[in-house]
C-alpha cells in the first residue's frame, strides 16, 4: 500500500511538471506570435508612414509648381498692368494736350465771335446812319442830289466792307467750329479710350488681388505640408535613428528561475491517516516577466551602406509588479534598427522556505509554513523593441 501511495504521488508529481511545461510552452508560443504580430504590424505601419510621407512630398511638388505657375502668372499679370499703366498715362498726356487745344480754339472762337458782334454793331450804325441820309435827304430839299448820292454811295461801301468783314469772320468760325467739333470727337473718343482702360486696370486690379490671396493661401498650405512631411520624417528618423546613444526599450524576458508559488497539499501517509506536505506549484525551469529598461550602446556595428543597423551595449531595466525589488542586468545587442535581444543576469528578491522548511517536507498538525527574503541571481534572455518607436506606431 506504500508503494502503491508513493507511485500515486510520483503521478501526480509528473503530471503537474507536465502542466506546467505545457503551460510554458504555449505561454513562449503565445510571447512569440505576439512578438510576430507585432513586428509584422510595426513593418506594416513603417511602409504606410513613408507612403505618406511620399505622398506628402508629391503634395509639395505639386503645391510647389503651382506656386511658380501662379507666380509667373501674377507677374504677367503685373506686366499687363505696368503696360496699361504706361498706356494710361500717354492717353492722359493726349487728353491734356487735346484739352489744351480745345480751349485755344474755344477762345479763338470767342474771339471772332466778339469782333463779328463788333462789326454787327459798326453795320448797324451804319444802316442808321443811312438812313438818316435819306431822312435828311427827304426833309432837305434843297440838298444836292449829287452829294446825296455820293453819301448814300460811301455808306453803301462802308455797309460792303463790312459784310465782306462779317463774312470772312463767320468763315473763320465755321472753321474754328469744325476743328472744335473735330477735337470733341476726338476728346469724346479719347474718353471713351480712357474708361475702357479703367475698366480693364480695375479688372486687372481685382484679378491681381485675387491671385495675391490665392498665392498666400497656396504658400501658407506650402508651408503647412511641408511641416507635415518635416514632422513625420523627423519622428521616424528619432525612432530609427541609429545616432542615438541611449534607448529605452520593453520586451518579453525568459528567465531560469520562476517566483514560486508555495502550497500545502493534503496526502494519505502510511498509517493511512491523511497529512500535510509542502508543494510548489511554480516548480519549473523558465518563467516569462514582462521588462522595461534602457540601452547603452557602446558598438557601433553598422556599415556605411547598410540598410539597418546593429551595436553592442549594456543593458539595465527592471519587470515583474514589484519594480524596485526584480533588476535586470546584462548585454544588448540592437539589430534591424528597433529589435534588442539581451542576454545577462536577474537579481530578484524571492519569497523562500525557511531553513527547516523544503519542498515535500510533511508538516507537523497545526504548523504552517515559514519564510524567508533573500536575493538571488539567475540568469536571463529577452526579446525587446524600442520603446519610443512603440509609441509613435502607438500615436499612429
């Protein structure tokens, strides 16, 4: 019956290392699909991020050339308004110098007019004064016929040259009113020339103000997606940088010496009455501990022309729940740009049985198990990635 106690508890012994191995293999199993899945991820968020940063790039492109294509146009346009502006001023230089005309015939015209209306007067008082000959003529009988005659024909002349006069006078103001009426088409011409040169600065105008407002928005979105595009290579290039010294990193640790987990596990001794034992339900050789810490490089391994890079440094972090009392210590070594496998020493602060306690000890009625503290240094691998690329992958 003994035997058949002992053999049970070998059982049971095999089959709780088997669990737990088991269990240890599908939680590495488990660690590494997710490491996959998450280098797979970060890959797949690498080529997206530079698809947009080369998108972004063609936006400049094409914001840019847009600008020079506006740019040309608004100098072109400015040109227009320079020569329309040349052309204005020559017009108002022809309007001045046709103005100046006008007023020089107008007075002209006035002039003549006047002198007409002075010799209108002179052949009136000559009418009258012929006919105060014949007035005279007809009260004076006695008046030589002859003299009288030679009055009337004196008048008669003196009334001729002032028609002639009069006549000459109303030919220069049919003329001076022909140019006038010429240069006031002229005028009328050169104003309606003038208004629509007006007409064509004002659109222009409106047109150039336009193209200013839309070259300061197109230079402002310039501005903006190139700090986009600046921005976005800049956080890749502090994420992939392979300049940086130090660099914070978190990963899966495998270390050689699990945290046990202390039990008391009833069994039937040989009396056949039922006893108390000391078990460890952790009892294996590996255990997963999830770590943060930081990188040191101190080799830089990369050559010139590689597409990623890889250093030697040390490496110094802690894991577990209870940071300040699980220490990881050892050599880093960074490949593919953000992956760190490190290999070195854990110095943890473990719960054990007390000196007298050990594991299958059978514990006297009414006992229970005594512990102790005590440091220990066992050693480690783990896999880790850059913690700043994490976030930013995260922030994406």
């Amino acid at each position: 019956m003994c035997v058949s106690i002992a053999q049970a508890q070998t059982d049971t012994d095999l089959i709780i290392e088997r669990d737990f191995f088991s269990s240890q293999g599908e939680l590495l199993s488990q660690g590494m699909d997710s490491l996959t899945l998450i280098i797979a991820a970060q890959n797949q968020e690498i080529i997206l991020q530079k698809q947009a940063i080369n998108e972004l790039n063609q936006e400049i492109v094409a914001l840019k050339q847009q600008y020079a294509a506006d740019s040309l146009s608004l100098a072109e346009r400015i040109e227009d308004m320079e020569d329309e502006k040349l052309s204005l001023e020559q017009l108002n230089d022809t309007l001045q110098k046709i103005n100046e005309e006008f007023r020089t015939q107008l007075n002209d015209k006035n002039r003549l007019l006047e002198e007409k209306i002075k010799i209108l007067q002179q052949k009136e008082i000559l009418f009258a004064e012929k006919e105060q000959v014949y007035k005279d003529a007809i009260s004076t009988s006695n008046v030589d016929r002859a003299k009288i005659e030679g009055l009337l024909n004196a008048k008669n002349e003196s009334i001729a040259g002032k028609e002639k006069e009069i006549a000459y006078l109303a030919k220069n103001i049919n003329d001076k009113e022909k140019d006038i009426s010429n240069k006031d088409k002229q005028l009328s011409l050169a104003m309606s020339e003038k208004d629509k040169y007006s007409q064509m600065t004002d659109t222009l105008r409106e047109k150039l103000v336009t193209a200013e407002k839309e070259l300061l928005k197109i230079n402002e979105e310039l501005k903006y997606t190139k700090k986009r595009a600046d921005e976005a290579e800049a956080k890749i290039a502090q994420a992939t940088s392979r300049k940086k010294k130090v660099r914070v990193i978190q990963g899966i640790s495998m270390r050689f010496y699990p945290i046990p987990e202390w039990d008391i596990m009833p069994f039937r001794g040989d009396d056949g009455a039922l006893h108390n034992k000391i078990i460890n339900r952790n009892d294996g050789f590996v255990e997963f501990d999830f770590i943060t810490g930081a990188s040191v490089m101190l080799f830089d391994f990369t050559k010139k022309d590689a597409r990623f890079s890889h250093d030697l440094g040390l490496y110094v972090g802690f894991g577990g729940q209870n940071l300040f009392k699980n220490f990881y210590f050892g050599a880093n070594y960074k490949f593919l740009d953000f992956f760190h496998l490190t290999v070195g020493v854990n110095v943890a602060q473990y719960q054990l049985l007390a000196d007298d306690y050990k594991v299958g000890m059978q514990l006297p009625d009414g006992f229970a198990m005594q512990f102790k503290k005590q440091w220990k240094v066992t050693p480690f691998i783990s896999l880790s990635l850059d913690l700043e690329f994490l976030s930013y992958i995260g922030k994406k």
